[in-house]
C-alpha cells in the first residue's frame, strides 16, 4: 500500500518485510510517478494462515475492484477525495526480488502471521479540510 510500498510486487515486499497489516491495494490518482499520486482509499483483507502472496495479491484485485465502483458513485455524488502522500515510501521493483527473498516468504507463509489480526477494511481519504482534490 502506497505510501509504504510503491511499484512492483508489493504484496511479497510487506510479507517479506514481516509487515502483513500493510498488505492491500490502494486506489490513488494517477501522475507522472509511480505510485505516487493522490490517495483516495486503502483496501486490505483479512489474513488467513496459509495465504499465500498470489492468493492475496488476486483478492486485492477483486476487492479493488469493488471499492473502484464504489468511488465513482461516491466522487459522482459530490465527494471530494485525495490526499498527498505523506512520504515517499519505497520503490520495489521486479529485480529485486531474489530466490533468497522467495524462500524467506513462503517459510513464513507456512508459518501464519502472528499476533495479526486483520479483518477486511477499505479506509477512505478525504481531501484535507478547505483544500481541493489532490488529483495529481
């Protein structure tokens, strides 16, 4: 989730990082960078032990999909979203990702995440009081 994880791969990156609380998707403007425009939501799951990378990645996608819609509903309505990002996170791209790194994560897939209890949640980021959209 953005502003923690930008680029690719960034569910691995969190499990990898023994960060599971933030594996999601977030739903941002779209600008030059990456990953870097204005944020509108957050969506993150619940974690099951055994959940793997790909099975959560994929849930991301589908639940994004649903808090899209629902966005647009909301932003056609009349509500303002988007907030700067806070920080610039990190960039985590496909070449790092190394045989090291997939053996860490799927032992602590088998393992489960302790002491993380994270039902389903979608956050929503609203402008800042008196200041317009952030859409770029």
């Amino acid at each position: 989730m953005s502003p923690g994880y930008r680029g690719a791969d960034c569910t691995f990156w969190a499990l990898y990082n023994s960060e599971p609380e933030k594996v999601g998707c977030t739903l941002h403007f779209i600008n030059q960078g990456i990953d870097t425009g204005g944020l509108i939501a957050h969506t993150m799951r619940e974690l099951d032990k055994g959940d793997e990378e790909l099975v959560l990645f994929w849930r991301g996608v589908r639940d994004s999909a649903e808090v899209y819609a629902d966005f647009l509903q909301r932003f056609a309505a009349g509500q303002v979203f988007g907030r700067a990002q806070p920080a610039k996170g990190k960039l985590y791209q496909v070449k790092h990702r190394t045989a090291t790194a997939e053996r860490l994560v799927a032992q602590r897939v088998l393992c489960g995440y302790p002491d993380v209890e994270l039902p389903q949640r979608v956050p929503w980021i609203a402008s800042e009081p008196g200041k317009a959209s952030v859409n770029k």
